[in-house]
C-alpha cells in the first residue's frame, strides 16, 4: 500500500523499472555484440579455409586433381566442392554429418553475394542436430599444370563453389547451458536494483521529510516558523519560499483574528457592566409591573451570559498568546489543593444532584504555572463532570506524578452519556457542542479553554472512555516546569484511559 500511493514508492517503482529496462536493452546489445565478436572470427576462419582448400586444387578435364591436397583436409576438414550445377566434385570424409536436405540456402542472398564476388554466411544443423556455420565462395580452379600430367584441352580455370563448415554453438545456447547462474544473476541484479532504489528514494526525499517535520511546528498558536530557504535543493526552494509565504498570510490573519478577538472583548466589558448595573437598577424600582419585570430578569440573564462569552474570549485571546511563546506569571501550585478548592466551590451542585466525588491523590503533585488558569481549567472539567452526570452518580478524580517525576497527571471521570467517537476530537474546538450538550446551557468555549490552558503549560489533553465503559474521562498531563518540557499537542481522543 505504501509503494502504491507515495512519493516514496513511485520513485523506487519508476526507478526499479527504469533500471531493469536499461539492463534489459544492455543485455540484448551486450548478447548481440558477443554473438558478433563469436561469429565474426569465426566465419573468417572458415574462409581462410575455403581459400586454402581451393589453393590446393587443380582441374584436369572437368575433374579435380587431389594430388597437392593434405590427406588431413580429407580425414578431419568438413568442406565441399560442387561444379555450377551443384554436383558434387569433392566431399570430405565428415561432410556427411551434414543434412542438406533438411537445410536451405537462401538462394537470392546466395547469388546476389556470388555475383558481387563476396561469400556467403549461413547456419546449417548437421545430423546429431548441432549448429553449424557455412561458408560459401565461388571459386576459379586453375587446370594441372603440363608438367604435373596435365592435358592442354581444359585451358581455362573451372568455376566451382566452396563450402567449408564447422560446428558453432551460439550465445544462446551457452547462455541457456548455464540458465541457474543466468536466473541467479538476474535476481541478483534486481535486488540490487530495488536496493538502489530504496536508498536513492530515502536521500531523495530526506529534503521532504525535513521540511515535513519543520512544517508541523507551523500552529495557530505559534505561527513564526518558517521552511530553511537557503538550505534545500533548488528544485524545493520555489516551494519552500511559497509555503513560507502562506505562512506569513496564516500568521497575519491568525495575528488580525487574535487583536479584533481582544479588542472586541475588552470593548464589550464596559458597555456590558453598564447595562447590568442599569437592569439591576431598575428591578430594584418596586413600581415595576410583573410583566416588565419578568422581561427586564431575562435581558439581565443574556447580558450575565454576554459578559461570560466576553471574558472567556479575552481569557483565549491571553491563552493564544501564551502559547505562541508570550511569557506569563508562573508560581508553584499544588494540585491536589488547587482541585479540593474547586470541589468546594461545587459543592453546592454536587449536593443538589446527590453526586459522590471521590478524590485520590498521590504526593509530589506540584507544578509551576499560572494559577488562575489551572483553576479555571480545573473548575471546567469538574464542572463539565457535574452538569452531565446523572443523579446519585459517581465522579472518580485521581491525581498521580509520574514515575520520571516530570509531570502530574490529573483525570476526571464521570458516569454521564459520554461522548462519541466521532466528536471527540472536536469537543475542544472553541464553540463547539456535541449532539449530548444541545439543551443544556453552556457556550462551548469550556474545553476549549481547558486545552488552550494545558497547551499554554506545554502539557497533554487526552479524552477517552469513562470507566467500566461509561461516562467520559478526561486526563490533564502538566509538566511540573513548563520550561523544560517539548512543544505542547493538539488533544488528543483515546479509546482507553491513559492512567491504565
């Protein structure tokens, strides 16, 4: 699945293929030349041969004289000699492994060559079935010498064809003799190939994966990294410098979002407290009729909620910058004590509701941050715990360091309706609200401050399933000194608790 639809794979596919077809074409020119190299000297031979054979040739009265021919060329030469009408004039003692009529020349290529004065090449198969090359050249045999015994009636030189043969195993038989070493080889030569591929694919991309890893530092809250321009091959320079510039536009907006989000906040405040001091003015008149007064409690109730919306979008706004590396007050916080107060500012809801909160904490909870917001972060889950737990439910909340001692992990688990697989990574989107949370009150900004609190302390968010299979847990990871710990993560939705 991985060669099939990455970068990576294509690049060994096409490279894997490309050099197998490189090797392929090699090998065919490489056998072709060998075969030729292999023929070549071969067929001069067998000219040289011919020639020797006719040198040693004389005609008397349409015959030949055999006088001044080695008894060797008969015993163990394979040659022939045939008159222009191809009867046979001389046949060697082995030219009867040779199966004429199982062989064909080509006769248009045979007289076109004759007639030009050059020889004639071809391939026979004798009778055990070997390979044979032939030779073939038309001949002019001088008559006998008049000192030698010759006559004076056949003056003229006698026109014979010489054909002189000899077995010949071609390349491909050879090749095909050693077919285990051949197939040994060429799965050799593949490996090699696909390693070689491999290895040029993993440096070819090692530029990629650099600007990959640096690209995922790139966040809404920390949008200042920028792609290494000057250090990457010119061929991701142009893509470098225009991600780079994306960025610069995601950080200018994300920059314009955050100011008009702070602004906006903190212009609504006072105007806000205005007209709450001014509703509760006016209900405070005992002339008022019930009507009106109804009316005047509930515009008062919107103008509470709206002045809550405003100071948890400016208690982002902060967040936002903490996290993209603003520095804020830190003081050292106990945990335990921090989530006991927030038990007791509760307590009232969890009475009402007849909750058991049960409460286990471990020693060396402590850790450095920003007090405030851990309340607030706290407060939020706890109270997100309360308001979706049923009746006479039970609330489990365990605080325990880890064993490096680096951080505290804090979790509360609830026996509510839980949430969905699928929702539970956008429950702390800010403004979200999951199918479980429509009809109760809430502005869906609750676990969005929590992330953005942890995030801000370089700490984890996990959300997974609540005990036994019921309710929902969530667990706060907080590095015990935020200075020292790695760039905090975007929660994450697990399927069992972490704590386990």
């Amino acid at each position: 699945m991985r060669l099939r639809r990455t970068l990576y794979g294509t690049i060994i596919r096409w490279y894997t293929l490309c050099t197998v077809a490189v090797l392929i074409v090699y090998t065919v020119i490489l056998h072709e030349e060998i075969e030729r190299g292999r023929r070549v000297p071969f067929d001069v031979q067998l000219d040289a041969h011919g020639a020797r054979v006719a040198s040693c040739l004389y005609a008397d009265q349409g015959m030949l004289d055999l006088v001044h021919l080695p008894v060797h060329e008969l015993t163990n030469a394979i040659f022939a000699v045939y008159d222009m009408a191809w009867q046979p004039l001389l046949v060697s003692m082995p030219w009867y492994y040779v199966r004429w009529r199982t062989n064909h020349l080509a006769q248009a290529e045979f007289a076109e060559r004759i007639a030009a004065g050059k020889r004639y090449h071809g391939r026979l198969r004798n009778a055990l079935g070997q390979d044979m090359r032939v030779s073939l050249t038309c001949a002019h045999v001088p008559p006998l010498p008049r000192s030698l015994g010759g006559s004076t009636t056949n003056a003229s030189p006698l026109r014979v064809y010489v054909i002189t043969a000899n077995v010949y195993e071609p390349i491909k038989e050879f090749v095909w003799r050693q077919k285990y070493r051949a197939a040994a080889a060429v799965v050799v030569v593949s490996l090699a190939a696909l390693g070689s591929g491999v290895i040029l694919a993993r440096r070819g991309l090692r530029p990629i994966k650099r600007l990959t890893r640096i690209a995922q530092l790139v966040t809404p809250e920390d949008a200042r990294t920028r792609l290494p321009v000057s250090t990457l091959p010119e061929e991701l320079r142009e893509l470098a410098q225009c991600v780079n510039a994306a960025f610069d536009r995601l950080g200018t907006a994300l920059l314009a979002e955050r100011t008009f989000t702070s602004a906006a906040a903190h212009e609504l405040r006072s105007p806000l407290a205005n007209l709450i001091a001014r509703l509760d003015a006016l209900l405070q008149r005992t002339d008022l009729p019930d009507d009106l007064r109804n009316q005047l409690s509930v515009v008062r109730e919107e103008a509470a909620r709206l002045t809550r919306i405003t100071g948890q979008l400016l208690l982002l706004a902060r967040l936002d910058r903490a996290a993209a590396g603003e520095s804020f007050p830190m003081t050292e916080v106990d945990v335990e004590e921090l989530v006991r107060d927030v038990a007791d500012s509760l307590e009232p809801s969890v009475r009402e509701k007849h909750l058991n909160v049960e409460i286990q904490a471990d020693a060396g909870t402590r850790v450095r941050g920003h007090e405030e917001w851990l309340l607030r972060a706290v407060y939020n889950v706890f109270h997100n715990a309360i308001k979706f737990s049923p009746p006479h439910g039970h609330l489990q909340v365990h605080i325990t360091p880890t064993a490096d001692g680096k951080r505290v992990l804090l979790s509360v688990s609830d026996e509510g309706p839980g949430i969905p697989a699928e929702e539970r990574q956008r429950v702390f989107d800010r403004f979200y609200r999951g199918a479980s949370a429509l009809g109760t009150e809430g502005s869906g900004l609750g676990l969005a401050i929590v992330a953005d609190i942890v995030r801000a302390h370089h700490g984890e968010v996990f959300l997974s399933t609540g005990p036994g299979g019921r309710g929902t847990t969530i667990t706060l990871i907080l590095p015990c000194d935020p200075r020292n710990a790695p760039p905090a993560k975007r929660p994450q939705a697990a399927d069992v608790r972490p704590l386990t």
